[in-house]
C-alpha cells in the first residue's frame, strides 16, 4: 500500500481521532474510508452536475444552431 504524508489542522485531527475511536478503528482506516466515500460523492452527485454545467455552456458544434 502507498503511503502519503498530509498536514491537519490540530483541531481536525483530534476529531479524527476521536470519530475513528468511538467506532473503533484506527486512524489511517478511518481516512482511508472517509476519502473512499468522498470519491464515491463526488463520482456519484457532483460530477453529473458539474458535467451537465459544462454542457450547456460549451456550444456543442454539431448541433444545428
């Protein structure tokens, strides 16, 4: 497994440390999920938005005007 090194705020930090406690798993495990499940939001909510965002704004060159 690749391992990255990333800055926290103290504050954050100790609510990670504190959520990944009350369910009790470790640190590492808890971001992991915690960045699984953001990419599984922006994979599954955002980008549709985003993309339907772009389409409309860039002309599509096909399309009769």
């Amino acid at each position: 497994m690749t391992a990255i090194l990333i800055r926290l705020p103290e504050s954050l930090l100790a609510e990670i440390d504190r959520l990944a406690e009350e369910t009790y798993t470790n640190r590492s495990a808890f971001v992991r999920q915690a960045c699984s499940r953001h990419c599984h939001i922006i994979s599954q909510v955002e980008l549709p938005f985003v993309m339907e965002y772009y389409r409309k704004r860039i002309p599509n060159p096909n399309l009769p005007s």
